[in-house]
C-alpha cells in the first residue's frame, strides 16, 4: 500500500481539532495537516532506502516461496 499525504494529514488533524471548532476552522486545520502530511510522505518516499535482505514470504498457492530481497528498495 502506498503512503498518503491527505490521508495522513486528515488523521492528524482528526485527533487535534477541537470538536468545538467552527467549520471554518476545521477545514483551515485540515488544509495545514495535509500539507505537512503530504511533505512528510514525500519526504520518506525521496530520502528512504529499503536495505537487501528483508525476509519475505508468500503463502496460499503453489507458487509459495519464502526467501530474502535480493537488492536495495525504494519506499513508495
């Protein structure tokens, strides 16, 4: 799953608006928090690596394999 800004940015401010705040103010609130959401995303995604050797492992058919990465990653 890719990591989202808005998302992110809703959930913050979700849990610091004052429930009594006007409509106004929650949606200035909200606005701010996907911003700084979106900057912390894009931030993790340009500077992040994933290092080789993450254990992973699939299950369910088959083609069931278990293992380690091979190279490096980005995060998305």
């Amino acid at each position: 799953m890719a990591m989202d800004g808005d998302a992110l940015g809703l959930a913050i401010a979700a849990a610091v608006l004052d429930p009594g705040a006007t409509a106004e103010g929650k949606a200035m609130c909200e606005d701010l928090w996907k911003k700084v959401g979106n900057a912390i995303v894009d931030h993790i995604v340009n500077n992040a690596e994933v290092p080789a050797g993450i254990s992973v492992s699939t299950t369910g058919t088959q083609y069931a394999q278990s293992g380690s990465t091979t190279s490096a990653g980005s995060v998305i």
